[in-house]
C-alpha cells in the first residue's frame, strides 16, 4: 500500500521548494562553471610563466650565460633557451635547456591573447607595419637582470559583467625576473 507524500511528513509544496533549490544551485553551479575553469585557466598559465622567468633569471645567474625567453605566437607557446658556446658577437646562438627541472615550454592558452607586448618601452606587436609579430623575446643576462617587460592580454573566455572581455597585464621586476599582476593594461 502507497503512502502520500503528506503521510510521510512532507507536503506536496515543501518537495516543490526543494525541487526549486535543487535546480536554482545547480543552475548557478553550471553557469559559473565557465568563470571558473577560464579563471583557474588564466592562473595557472601566470603560475606556470612565473616559474619559467624565475627558473631562466636562477640559470642566468648559475651557468653565467645569457638566456631568452621566447612568445612564439604562431605556435602559441613560450619557450626558454640559453646562449650557445657556439655563439659569436655577431651571431648569437641559442639552444634548448638540457636536463631541466623545470619545463622549458609553456603553451599560450587558446583564450589568452596578447594585445601589447613592451620590451623598454617599445611595443613590439606593433613594430611591423602591415603583418602581424610572430614572435617576441627577452633576455635575462647572467647578473640577474632582465629586460624591462610589460604584457598586456585579453582572456576571451572571461567576461565582465559589462560582457567585454577580462583584461590583464604582466610586468616585469627586471632584478628578480618575476611578474607583477595588474586587472587593467600598463604601459
């Protein structure tokens, strides 16, 4: 024999309202899902950046060789490399770190776009007239400095409540090689 489900204790109207707050968190669960795995995206992509300049500024300073940090933006990926004992003063060499603790690549993720890249100063994504930068660098040199570097980007994937895109900037401490965080563009 059924029982009803005022019979069991609860009214019809109080399994509705759990019914409604069951689908209400869900629903805000699912909706800022988004927000957060591009969120969580963002951060671990600085995280990761972080440790790379960190890691080129400490092998600069131990191996006393220059070392580049490379934005490839074609290949959307980042990578670390040191001077060459095959370079010369007229053409510098440089090649992939060997037996590294730390990975020398980064992959840009498809939703952080890079809208000004400042090296001294001077924005190298505009420094071609007529095509776009394919790739940036900068050095870190074996005392422990490095370029003036300021990056601006665009997370396509996170919006702010006016709909327009996140945007953030990186600078760089040019005696610690470490980023510093900002929500608008520097310049």
């Amino acid at each position: 024999m059924m029982k009803s489900a005022h019979q069991n204790g609860f009214t019809l109207l109080e399994i509705i309202v759990v019914i409604g707050l069951i689908a209400a968190v869900s629903t805000l669960f699912i909706t800022n899902r988004g927000r957060f795995s591009s969120s969580q995206t963002r951060v671990s992509f600085i995280a990761k950046l972080q440790a790379l300049s960190r890691y080129a500024w400490q092998q600069a300073i131990i191996t006393r060789q220059i070392h580049k940090i490379e934005f490839d933006f074609d290949k959307k990926k980042i990578e670390l490399t040191r001077m060459s004992s095959k370079s010369t003063k007229e053409q510098p060499q440089f090649e992939a770190l060997k037996n590294s603790y730390v990975k020398s690549t980064l992959v840009i993720p498809k939703n952080i776009v890079v809208k000004n890249f400042l090296i001294d100063g001077f924005d190298q994504m505009g420094s071609f007239v007529g095509r776009q930068t394919e790739a940036v660098h900068f050095f870190v040199i074996p005392r422990g400095l490095s370029q003036s570097v300021t990056i601006n980007f665009i997370d396509t994937k996170d919006t702010l409540p006016s709909k327009k895109p996140r945007t953030f900037s990186l600078v760089l401490n040019p005696f610690n090689a470490q980023f510093a965080e900002y929500d608008t563009f520097q310049k």
